[in-house]
C-alpha cells in the first residue's frame, strides 16, 4: 500500500548497531533510574511504577508490559517491535526519536506528554488517549485509532496515512492542514472550527455534513 508522502522528515532513533541483549529487568525500576543502550526482547514486564525513569538507545522486542505507571518518562532513540503496551501509563512523558512497530498500545494513557519524531506503524491504538498532548513531527502509518482520544492535542507536523479514526474524539483539536483523505472517519467527534482547513475526500464531506445539521439527498 502507498503512503501519503509526508512535506516533513521525521528523525529517526539514533540506536547503534551493536547492543548488549537483555532478556528482562532484574529489578524494581525505582524513581529517575536510567537504562541505556540494550535491547530486551521475548519478556514480560509486569507491576512496575516509577516516576521520571530514562530510556535512551533501546530496542525492545517482543516485550510485553503489564500494569505500567512510567508517569514523566523519557523515552530518546527506541524503537518497539512486536509490543503490547496496551493500558500502560506514560502521562507527561518526553518522546522523542522513537518508533513503534506492529504494537498493541490500546488504551495507552499519553496525556499531556511531548511527542517530537514519532512513527506509529502498523499499531492498534484503539482507546489510545492524548488528551493535551504536544505532537511535532509524528506520523500514523495504518494505525487502527477508533474511539481514541486526541482531545485539546496540538499538532504540528503530523500525518494520519491509512489509519482508522472511527469514532475517535478531537474536540479542540485544530486540524488545519491534516490529511484525513484516506483514513476512515466515520462518527469522528470533532468541532466545526477545528475543522478549518483539514484536508478531506469528496466521500468524506458527506460524512461531516452531519456536523453542519445538513442532511444529504440523493436522486
């Protein structure tokens, strides 16, 4: 499938070629611990909650993370592959150079966190919540996003490609100069004035004249 090509160029994780491997944490991660170039893959990371903890250099795969509370993160140069970080807690979390791949983020809690060259690829983020978020340079690469929260999200720079926003919720959120064109966006919840200067299909105009009170009819 063709990608919507982006007018910006995302940074990506500047992770080194050869890294020590990890199979788990051994410990407690306990308040602004640092953990720096490894890569942890084929574990489970359960019942951890700190607050201010480093990540930088990492790649963790086939991990999953399980009743996580990283409030105030800060994830610099990671990359996820094969994740499940569905109902992970990351508010106010600092994400920069980062990629997730094939992960399950359903139900991830990033409000009022700072994303800056981000990728979503290929991930469900279904219930996914961003309420007041600061997004600079991030990209939704066929993400299923339905009935998640971008409520109050700044955005800047970002791009939404073959994604489904069913039902998802961005009140307040100002959508000038977003492509939506070839996302689904069926029961978006959104404001007519945050709607200024999206980009939209013909297909999908009929769709938001529901947000006008006008009503569609056809021959």
């Amino acid at each position: 499938m063709k990608y919507t090509k982006t007018k910006y160029k995302i940074v990506n994780p500047r992770i080194p070629n050869e890294l020590d491997e990890f199979q788990c944490f051994n410990n407690n991660i306990q308040k602004y611990d640092s953990v720096c170039m490894a890569v942890i893959c084929d574990c489970s990371i359960e019942n951890q909650t700190a607050e201010h903890v480093s990540f930088e250099q990492m790649v963790f795969r086939n991990v999953t993370f399980k009743h996580i509370s990283f409030n105030f993160l800060d994830l610099t140069d990671v990359r996820f592959e094969n994740c499940d970080l569905s109902n992970i807690d990351f508010y106010g979390s600092i994400i920069h150079r980062v990629e997730m791949v094939n992960c399950k983020i359903m139900g991830i809690n990033l409000n009022e966190a700072t994303l800056q060259n981000v990728i979503f690829d290929n991930c469900n983020g279904s219930y996914a919540s961003f309420t007041f978020a600061r997004c600079k340079q991030v990209n939704f690469k066929e993400c299923l996003l339905s009935n998640a929260i971008f409520q109050e999200v700044n955005f800047d720079k970002v791009s939404f490609d073959h994604s489904d926003l069913q039902q998802a919720e961005m009140s307040g959120t100002k959508l000038n100069g977003i492509d939506l064109s070839n996302c689904e966006i069926e029961g978006l919840v959104v404001k007519i004035q945050d709607l200024y200067g999206a980009i939209v299909s013909p297909i999908q105009t009929i769709s938001l004249s529901k947000l006008l009170g006008l009503t569609v009819k056809y021959d």
